[in-house]
C-alpha cells in the first residue's frame, strides 16, 4: 500500500475500520450509495442466513436476551434492558418506537434512521448473534467464494474479513486470487488482513476519531452489545469511571494495529512508525468533517458518478462537526479526572490522531493540486453482481 505510486487498476481498496470511527457508515454509504461489492462481516451472516432458517425469530431472541441479563442482574438494582445498568437504560424496541415516533435518531456521519429501521437493525444483529451462538441451524464457513446479496440490496463477498478465523478461511478460498469478486475490503485487522488477502498492492483508507471521545462511545456500546465477540456483561454493571481504572481499559490500539503489537510494552520509536505509515500509506477522513471525507474518497477512487456522491452526502454527511453515536449515553467532561485517565492511557493514540488532521489538511491541499496518484476505474450502481 504506498499513496505515492500510481494505481493500475488492480489495487484494492482496503478500509481500516477503526471501531466507533465512522466506519460504519462509510460501509453502508459505498452499498447503498455506490452499489460497491464489499468484503466485510455481513457476506457470510446474509449466506447463512439465505441457506438456514434459525429455529427462533429475531424477536424471540432479544426477548431471551432481557430475561437472561435480568437474572444476571437480580439483587443488583433493576431490571435493564440489554443488561444496561440503571445509570444508563437503554430503551426496548417498543418504548424506543413509541417515545421517538417522530423522532428519528442519528448514527455516525449523522445518518438518519428511522424508528422501524433501528428495529430492523437490531434485528439483523441478533440473527447474526444466533448463527454465532447456535440458536439457529447454520454452518461456520463457506465452501467457496461467491458474492451474496441482502434483502435489501446491497452485495456481499461470502466472508468474513473481521476476524482472525475469518481472514484464515477467507484466504483459504483463494479470496487473494480472486481481484474481481470484490471492490472494496473492510476490515479492524488491518496487518493480517492485508498479509493473507492481498497478493497486490492495496489502497488503505480509513475515518480517525478523537482517541478518548472514541473509547468513550466504545464502552458504553458493548454494555450493551450482546451480539458482539467482545461483549462483556461485567460492562453493564460499570461506570466509565470503572472502566478508566481498570486493567481491561482500551489503550492505544491504533498504534498497536498499524504495529500488529496488540499485547507488550509500547517504545518511543513506535509512534515515529506509525506516523509513517500513515503519510506514506493511508488516505485520511475525519469523523468530524464527513463531508469532506466522503468528497475526497470519492475524488480519490473515482468510485460511482456525480449521483452516487449525491446520495452519499445526502444520506451520510454530517452537517456539523461534533461527536455523533448510534446511541445515546453520557457525555465525559474533558476536565474530569477519568478523561485524564483515559489520556493518559491513550498517549500514543492521541498523538497519531493530531498527525492524522494534520495529514488531513496536507493530503487535501494536494488534491486540490490535481496530484491524484491513482487511475481508478468507475463503479456504478447499475454494475450485476459478478461471480468468481
């Protein structure tokens, strides 16, 4: 991956989804928006879930899931939805449709969503808890590549590129040796994704976040978060404050990631890589300009047509810069001590952020220049679906 040298057309994009970033809705914009076939997580889940049918609906699940966290919770204050404690309820589907009926509510990139489309969203995750947990019949892995398409349209390779067992059984299947079954790669792996995957040079690209306001947003979604592997339920009986002091606390992972040293004692010389690694090999978006971001991406890869970058700002721009989340939870005070906590415990990431909007200011003004380094051919929403 080198931003220097000029693409042949046979490079794939690779999105660093740094969690609670943004990414989630770059994803959704380059489905929707600009019919892109992606490598992600949801490929495999919409082909299992196209060839099993679970023995218990989406509904029945999450109905599961509140009785099973309430007695975890018994003699432990109220009963939570999701297992969120007292201090941080978080609404059921049905209360949260009835109070914001008229209400839409805001993802990252200020997305709008509307009451049956969370539902729906919610629904999708507990299906994909099923095939993960067992409550459904499914099978694990694929037995080739294809690309799958969603009730709702968008297209899928049929693999998951998220996980270490998935990135393993991807690269099994040929995924590197099949550079037409997919347009664009999403993935928090990014040194293992790109070593198994990749048998050509790579385009990465990703969405930075304010380090503590990121890690913030990240523990309060996995108090709740009981489809995700990361899911704790310790979580839910936390407060920030908790977590800040304790030894599970998030600490630099950007800079691990872009090191692949996710355990071990951190060096001086560690953040002088990663800073490198970035200028010379990743282009830039800010949570906190997705305007900008998504014109420079489109600008970069020449993906889709003047349409698709319509649909792209009109339905996932943000029109004001500021923390935005899926959910809603408690704001920390940058005065307090746990945000020094935090910090402090997120040095090395806070560093690479303040270069990452430096670069972000240094690669637009060269793209205004008219130095794009890449030739990248059009996608556009009419593309078929393409097979291996």
């Amino acid at each position: 991956m080198d931003l220097k040298h000029r693409n042949n057309n046979e490079e794939l994009p690779v999105f660093w989804h740094i969690l609670k970033s943004g990414g989630t809705t770059i994803k959704l914009m380059y489905a929707q928006c600009y019919n892109l076939v992606e490598a992600c997580e949801t490929g495999l889940v919409v082909d299992q879930k196209r060839q099993h049918t679970p023995e218990m609906t989406p509904q029945e699940w999450i109905s599961q899931q509140q009785q099973t966290n309430a007695q975890h919770l018994s003699g432990g204050g109220s009963q939570t939805y999701l297992g969120a404690s007292s201090a941080e309820l978080t609404l059921g589907p049905g209360d949260w449709m009835q109070q914001q009926a008229q209400t839409p509510v805001q993802d990252h990139g200020s997305t709008m969503i509307s009451p049956a489309e969370w539902f729906q969203q919610q629904a999708i995750q507990a299906s994909e808890q099923q095939l993960q947990q067992g409550y459904g019949q499914r099978r694990l892995q694929t037995d080739e590549l294809s690309v799958v398409e969603s009730e709702d349209g968008r297209r899928y390779v049929n693999v998951d590129v998220t996980t270490p067992e998935g990135i393993a059984h991807a690269a099994q299947l040929g995924f590197a040796a099949s550079p037409a079954l997919t347009d664009v790669m999403f993935t928090p792996l990014l040194v293992d994704g790109a070593g198994a995957l990749l048998n050509r040079n790579g385009r990465l690209f990703s969405v930075f976040r304010h380090p503590v306001l990121r890690v913030v947003s990240n523990f309060y979604y996995l108090q709740n978060a009981i489809w995700e592997p990361t899911y704790d339920e310790v979580f839910a009986t936390w407060t920030i404050d908790d977590y800040a002091k304790s030894e599970v606390v998030e600490s630099n992972w950007m800079v691990r990631s872009l090191l692949n040293k996710m355990v071990g004692r951190m060096e001086p010389s560690d953040i002088l890589v990663a800073k490198e690694t970035l200028k010379q090999k990743c282009l830039v978006g800010l949570i906190d300009d997705m305007e900008g971001t998504i014109r420079r991406f489109h600008d970069y890869f020449g993906f889709g047509s003047d349409d698709s970058l319509d649909c792209a700002l009109q339905n996932f721009s943000r029109k004001q810069s500021g923390s935005s989340n899926s959910h809603n939870h408690p704001q920390l005070d940058p005065t307090s001590e746990t945000w020094a906590l935090l910090s402090k415990k997120n040095q090395l990431d806070l560093e690479l952020f303040t270069y990452a909007k430096q670069l972000f200011v240094e690669q637009g003004q060269w793209l205004k220049e008219g130095r794009r380094w890449i030739e990248t051919k059009k996608f556009h929403h009419n593309d078929p679906p393409r097979n291996p």
